[in-house]
C-alpha cells in the first residue's frame, strides 16, 4: 500500500509548509518530528508542550518506508496516512508533513524553524538538524517524557 497522504489541509507537502511557514514568515515556528506510530499520551504531552513555545507547530512523520528501516519489519502499526491525520486532528498541531528520509534534515533545512522539539530520551548532541537550527538563530528543546508506555511497550503487550 502507498504511503501517499494527500496534501490540503493540515497534512502537508514540503512545498505547501515552506510556502505557509517556510523564511520570511512573521510567526515563530516550532518543529518536532517522530514515527508517532500508537499515539500516546507521551506524544500529546510533547505536543502539547511543544506548541506553548511558539505560534505554529509542525510535525514531521516518518513514512512506511523510513518506520520499517529504523524499526524493523512489522512496524510501523499504523500506516503513515493515519498517523498524518491523527497528528493533524490534534489541537496544538497547525500542520504535517510525512517524509521518506531517515531524518529530517531535509526539512528542517528548507523550513529554518524558530525552535527544533524532541523528547527528552534525546541528548542535544544528538537531535537531528540542532546544529542548523542554532546557526540561524533558533534554539532547541528537549521536553521531559512524562510516565506513559512507549510505543515500543504498547506493541509487546498487544503482541502479548
């Protein structure tokens, strides 16, 4: 099955989010990525947190493709197009953008966000795209994990 998410909306192409709040934009854009793959409550919490630090919040989420090669086969558990539009339907995300790479540099690159948001199992050394997010001015954000099963822990006790 494709991968394919359609664009308009809150579900986003790169052309559309750069041309929304890509350079030059007047609002501060705060930008987290993940597979968000079972959203929960730790998901929300990043969100939610990650949207109080600026006026727009987009979310970058890995496709079918990137989730199988950094997961492994069986994953992800929800395809890329349903995890787009549960993302999208969420109250502090203004907008998603689902992307092939491994990472999204790309994106980060072509967006030049304001405040770059991972969850706090990252150390900064680590998050992809800091670098450049710091170079052009921006900061970034590790957010506490709050006490809620991962995804990974979801799936091993649905697999039983």
């Amino acid at each position: 099955m494709s991968d394919a998410v359609p664009s308009g909306g809150r579900v986003l192409t790169l052309q559309e989010a750069v041309a929304r709040f890509g350079p030059g934009r007047t609002r501060t854009l705060v930008f987290s990525n993940g597979c968000f793959d079972l959203l929960h409550r730790g998901h929300l919490a990043l969100l939610t947190a990650a949207r109080a630090l600026g006026d727009v919040l987009l979310v970058g989420v890995n496709s079918d493709r990137s989730v199988r090669r950094l997961k492994g086969e069986g994953r992800p558990a929800v395809p890329a197009r349903h995890r787009a539009a549960l993302l999208a339907s969420l109250r502090p995300v203004d907008g998603v953008i689902v992307f092939d790479e491994d990472t999204p540099i790309e994106l980060i690159r072509a967006l030049s966000p304001d405040v770059l948001v991972k969850g706090g199992d990252y150390d900064r050394s680590s998050v992809v795209g800091g670098d450049e997010v710091e170079a052009a001015g921006g900061r970034v954000v590790l957010i506490p994990l709050v006490d809620a099963p991962s995804t990974t822990e979801l799936l091993r006790r649905i697999r039983g």
